[in-house]
C-alpha cells in the first residue's frame, strides 16, 4: 500500500498503486463531470427539430430527418448499413473459412450445382460428402472396394465422353 495525495482536494489516501491521483470522492466527481460534459455536448448536436431540412454528412443533399439523432439521408444510411453487414460477414468468413479454389469444364459448374440441389444440397457439402466417401471407401479391404465398384457400374448411367 502507498500513501497518496489527491491532486484535487490535497487529501491523503492509501492505494494499491504509487500512480493514482485522485481520492474516491474526486475521481468520482472527476467520472460524473467527464459524462456530463459529453452528455451536454451530444444534447447540443441533436437540437435538430423533426421535419426541418438536414444536410447529408456524407452527401451534402438535403433531406427532412425522422428524429433528432439522424444525419445521413435515407440512401446514405442503407449504404452504410450494407458495408457495415458486407464487413461483418467477411470478417467471419475470414475467421472461420477455408477457401479452396478450382476450375471445371464449361457446363459442369451448373451440373454440379444442380445435383447438389436435387440431393439438398451444395457445392461445398457435395464435396465434403464426396471426399468422406472416399476416405471411408479407401480404408475399404479390396475385395469390398471392388464389390462397390461392381454395383457402382451396374447402376452408373452410360457416360458416352469415355467411350471415345
């Protein structure tokens, strides 16, 4: 514990650190005056009377707010709010997402797309799923792994690109 002298009153206090400077009285003081003065000023910024003619912070065009705190005009605020939402979900995108680029043939994007729909799904699951099959189709024995590949053949469409 050090013995302190309040800056503000001259009073002598014991605290935990050498740095405090004020007693409990005049920091609490200090605390209610610093929020009063930026209620005050907040207070003086909103003295805007509904219905009078505002000019846009971003803009500069003139619109008529809908309550007192209002700064922007109607086309600035969707703006803003759209970049606000678009920087939230890319920052969780990046925090919480992979991203695994690849290309396919002309065509067999919208194929995929429209398979993954048909089993309730997408792209991304289709994948997953695919890859987990086949990890579990790998740790297989190979007399399994070619009873799949028999009924796989059995029941697979006719695919007329490999014949060539």
């Amino acid at each position: 514990m050090f013995e302190v002298t309040c800056k503000e009153c001259g009073k002598k206090y014991f605290s935990d650190k050498n740095s405090d400077g004020y007693c409990e009285v005049c920091r609490s003081c200090r605390i209610a005056k610093a929020k009063h003065k930026y209620y005050e000023k907040r207070k003086n910024d909103r003295k805007r009377v509904k219905g009078t003619l505002v000019k846009c912070e971003k803009c500069g065009t003139l619109f008529s707010p809908v309550n007192s705190a209002q700064t922007l005009c109607e086309k600035c605020q969707y703006i803003k709010e759209k970049e606000y939402k678009m920087t939230a979900s890319n920052n969780y995108r990046k925090e919480n997402n992979d991203v695994i680029q690849f290309k396919v043939k002309k065509g067999e994007r919208d194929k995929l797309k429209s398979y993954a729909k048909e089993n309730g799904m997408n792209v991304t699951e289709l994948i997953t799923a695919g890859i987990s099959f086949l990890k579990a189709y790998n740790s297989l024995p190979l007399d399994k792994q070619k009873e799949i590949d028999e009924i796989l053949n059995t029941y697979a469409p006719d695919n007329d690109d490999k014949k060539t």
